[in-house]
C-alpha cells in the first residue's frame, strides 16, 4: 500500500481552473527554529546530493493537503560573508515523498525501492546577489545569524501535495552551487533515534546519514483536510452534499465557516440527510449559482469550510452542464 502511496502527488485543482480553489490553511507540523537550533547539517564533501529529514501529520485516516512548508538555510561557514543567497546557489528545489517503513528492532532496513524516490515539488533559480528567485511560489527571506554565518527562510509555497495521515513524510533541499559551497539545513539537537538519509540531486537514496550529534531539521508546514462533495443541479440552484468520512462527519461541520465557489458563497440551507439510506448522514447545502460566481464555463467547483476544532478543510468536484 505504501508503495502505491509513495506516488500520489495528487493536485487539487488543474491549474487551468485553479481560480476556483481556495485553501484554508493551519500550521499542522510546528519544528520551528527556538533557542536551541544551533546546529547546521549538511554535506561537506559532496555537492551533487542533499540530506533529507521526515515528519508525521494527522491522524486516524485523515487526508492532509500540504499547503506550504517553511525551511531554513544556513550560510557555509567557509563561504566569504554572503549578502544574500544568490551569491552561494544559482537553484534550489524542495523535493518529497513517502517514506519506507522503519525497521523493526534489531532487524537490518530492507533494501530501498524506486518508490520510495524524492521527486521535485518546487523549485525555483536566484538571481546573483539577491534573494529573489524566477518562481513567486519560492519566497526567500534573510534571517539572523549561527555561529557568525547568515540564515534564509525558505517558503515553498502552492504546493497542493497530498498526504495520508499517520504516515513518515520524507523531505529536503537540493541546491546547486554557484561557489563551490556546501548547503546547510538548521536544525535542533534531538536525543531520538532518528535517522536522516543522503539522496541524490535526482532525489533517488543513496545512504543512512550519520552524526556524532544527532538532530532533526528544523521545518513548518501548513495544510487542510482533504474532503469529497458531489455538486448536483437542483431546478434554480445547486445542491452540494459533503459525503461523511472517518474524520469528518456531518455533526462535526462548523456551518458558519461554509463558503462555496470562486465568491464564496454562503449556503441557504444546511441540512443532516442520509441521502443513500446507509446510516451514514451526510450534510447537504442549497446554494445560489449566482451569488458563488460559478459561470457556464466553469468546469469545477470547492467547497471550503472548518471543522468544529478549527482545522480547515476543502473538497471539490466536477460541475455538469
């Protein structure tokens, strides 16, 4: 089943009718930089590969979207008091997957599969001496400084990745030099047993990474839940139903938070129906074409709203015409 999962990237929206979508998101992985990240991690002797770190989000059987994850650089200390990232990398890309499983207790890893490789979710060049890149999704901001080196924040933004919940995410940094340079994550000292991996620029695992003081990348993300509507035409007006799920089910729907379509309309009707007399209600909506700015050349539509506890959500569906 992993094996399958390693390879859903699934996007939620075509970009052709990304107009329509419009995330919520929640910091749902905090691994922010605190007092104590005062370790950097990298590779100092080999330039066409990168270190990579894991997280876990969710739980039970939720679906996550991961909206944006924020990283942060470090500075090689060899390098010759860099103004910006620019004059140490020319291009720089976020890459990610699904993780294997861990060994159990004193039993050897198993053997990696091609599954299990990073691909590339966002990347972007920099221009020499600056901090901008060619792709707005990559937002680079300066930060303070380690040990006498500079730091970046790194924000990977837009990247509609999902994710099951429950499940070892595997991510890191590939840059390419342009000095020569060694690349450097921040990172906090951990006493866990965690291992990072050494992957190769084209994200296929090469080794275990080892240190004599373990630590653990520093990194946010953001996301929203992962839910199902069906959009259905009803005389004047469209009835959106959003299907029941382990993790989201009609009772626990926050109302007010509803909007649908590219206006965000509120629904003018709200009602628990099991509408396939399964025992499993469903909530169903009423709601104005008009007034959620779908046109006849819309192709889908979203729904977006809150769970009772705060954590966004956000389904979509094919509109017939």
């Amino acid at each position: 089943m992993l094996k399958l999962l390693a390879f859903l990237f699934v996007f939620v929206c075509a970009a052709s009718v990304a107009d329509v979508c419009a995330q919520q998101s929640i910091l749902i992985l905090d691994r922010a930089p605190s007092a104590e990240s005062v370790e950097s991690v990298g590779l100092t002797k080999q330039s066409d590969a990168f270190i990579a770190d894991d997280f876990v989000i969710g739980a039970g059987k939720e679906d996550w979207v991961i909206d944006r994850i924020r990283l942060w650089g470090v500075a090689d200390p060899n390098a010759p008091s860099p103004r910006a990232l620019g004059d140490l990398v020319k291009k720089i890309s976020l890459l990610g997957g699904i993780a294997p499983d861990l060994p159990k207790p004193n039993q050897p890893p198993g053997a990696d599969c091609d599954c299990h490789n990073l691909p590339v979710l966002k990347s972007t060049s920099i221009e020499p001496g600056s901090n901008t890149g060619g792709n707005r999704d990559v937002e680079i901001t300066r930060g303070a400084q380690i040990h006498g080196s500079p730091t970046w924040q790194i924000d990977f933004s837009d990247l509609r990745w999902s994710v099951p919940s429950g499940v070892r995410i595997q991510f890191g940094v590939f840059a390419e030099s342009n000095s020569g340079c060694a690349w450097y994550n921040l990172a906090t000292p951990s006493d866990a047993a965690e291992q990072l991996r050494v992957f190769s620029s084209t994200g296929k695992f090469e080794k275990a990474f080892t240190s004599p003081s373990p630590a653990r990348i520093n990194v946010q993300v953001w996301g929203h839940l992962l839910a199902r509507i069906s959009i259905r035409p009803t005389g004047q007006k469209l009835q959106v139903i959003l299907w029941n799920a382990p993790f989201l089910g009609a009772e626990q729907v926050d109302r007010t938070s509803l909007h649908f379509g590219p206006d965000k309309a509120v629904p003018e009707s709200t009602e628990i129906e099991d509408v396939q007399h399964s025992g499993q209600p469903a909530l169903v909506m009423l709601f104005q074409p008009a007034a959620s700015g779908i046109t006849p050349r819309s192709v889908n539509a979203c729904l977006t709203g809150k769970r009772q506890d705060g954590a966004p959500f956000e389904a979509c569906d094919l509109l017939s015409h």
